[in-house]
C-alpha cells in the first residue's frame, strides 16, 4: 500500500473513489479502477486491506442475540 494511494471524496453527495497513482491498484468489487462511484455496502481492496464502504450506519444482518441470565 502507497503513503496515498487512493482518495474518497463527497461530490455533490455522491462518494468516488480515486487511485492516485499506486503501483499496485485499487479494486472495486472484483475490478481494478482509476475512479469509479461508490454506493453503500460497496467493497474495495487496496493491497491485502479489504474496505466496505457505508452511508450511514449499516444495519446488522441478524438482531442481536439476548444472553440467558
């Protein structure tokens, strides 16, 4: 991973994310990209780091489990 590798940016309330340059890329989803609009839940790989990407507050995939007392 470069010292900056990739930026995110607000754009009239819509997120891109650009490379800036790295030797090794930036993917989204399963594509490298230069610059490419990100919606929410969106992953991108940058060297062996793995980002999901959220507007917001994600919500959780299951409600948490109550404890027995």
């Amino acid at each position: 991973v470069a010292p900056l590798h990739a930026m995110i940016e607000d754009r009239d309330g819509d997120y891109y994310i650009s490379d800036l340059g790295s030797q090794t890329g930036t993917v989204k989803g399963s594509a490298r990209i230069l610059e490419d609009r990100l919606n929410s839940g969106d992953e991108v790989k940058i060297g062996t780091y793995r980002i999901q990407f959220y507007i917001g507050v994600p919500k959780p995939a299951a409600p948490p489990k109550m404890q027995s007392e």
